[in-house]
C-alpha cells in the first residue's frame, strides 16, 4: 500500500460536525464486530457444551 499524505494546504483539522460523523461511523463498526463475535462465540460456545466429553472421537 501506498502512503499518501495531503499536501500541505489540504491538511488541516476536522470540523466538529466531521469529527461527529467520524465518531458515529466508527462507533457502528465496532458495535457491529461486538455482535457479530458474540455471535461466533455463542456459536464456538455451543459446539463446544456439545460435545463436551467426547473429545475422543
């Protein structure tokens, strides 16, 4: 992957309302991964309280 950097007169801060989107769209992300490894490990979980005691087959 390529580095690319602004050039200097297009770095500049976020607005707030940027910032805010920003946060907002993060803050899905990581509420989306939390469930959806909690699903897996639900899931992992399960499996795993079924064959509890058959580790021999």
């Amino acid at each position: 992957m390529e580095n690319k950097t602004l050039p200097k007169d297009q770095k500049r801060e976020l607005t707030p309302e940027q910032k805010k989107a920003l946060a907002k769209k993060m803050l899905e992300k990581t509420t989306k991964n939390k469930i959806n490894n909690n699903k897996y490990f639900e899931f992992y979980d399960d499996i795993k309280d079924r064959t509890r005691g058959h580790e021999d087959w």
